[in-house]
C-alpha cells in the first residue's frame, strides 16, 4: 500500500537546483522533494506521498494521523518495524501492551 503519511520536516536544502528536506516519519528519515511548498519550514509538517511533500499540516492533526495508521499498522507496512528490528538484533524484548518507543 502507498500512503500519504504526516512527517516533519527536520532540514532542507537545495540539491541540484530542487529544494529537498528530510522528513522524520516517527523515527524514520526519508528524502522528500519540497517543490510543491517551497514556502514550508523546518518544525513544521506535512504530508507526504511518492516522495513530494503536498500540503501543509498543523502538529495536531499529524500527530491524529499518525496514531490512527499506527493502530492500523499502515506504517510499519510502510516503513517497517524500525525500533523492533534495531531492538531483535541488540536481543531486547519488547514490553508487553507497548509498541517500540511508545507507551500504551
């Protein structure tokens, strides 16, 4: 599945002549093409699809969204388990009713 996932933007800069940031996707850095908000700030956030950053999102709604593709799983399918598969190979288990790096 591909989604349009909330992410903030953490840096941009100008590669080759295109305006490029890091987005952070709950732990998850990925290079974004910020082309189409060339007014967006580092802090802020948006959402993200194939890459391009679309729209502008306000903290609170990312952070809804977030949570609901979490309860999903929609973003470990996309991302994958980032914090449990650093967490296998260093041999921890994780908590029960926790997800990595979150609290339930």
């Amino acid at each position: 599945m591909c989604l349009a996932v909330p992410g903030k933007v953490v840096e941009i800069r100008e590669q080759d002549g295109t305006r490029m940031g890091q987005v952070d996707f709950g732990g998850v850095l990925k290079e974004v093409c910020l082309e189409y908000l060339p007014d967006l700030q580092v802090g802020e956030y948006t959402i993200v699809h194939v890459g391009f950053a679309l729209q502008r999102l306000d903290e609170e709604s990312a952070m809804q969204s977030l949570a609901l593709y979490r309860k999903l799983g929609a973003l470990e399918e996309e991302f994958g388990d980032q914090w449990g598969l650093a967490a296998r190979q260093a041999g921890e288990r994780r908590p029960p009713g926790t997800e990595w790096g979150v609290e339930r």
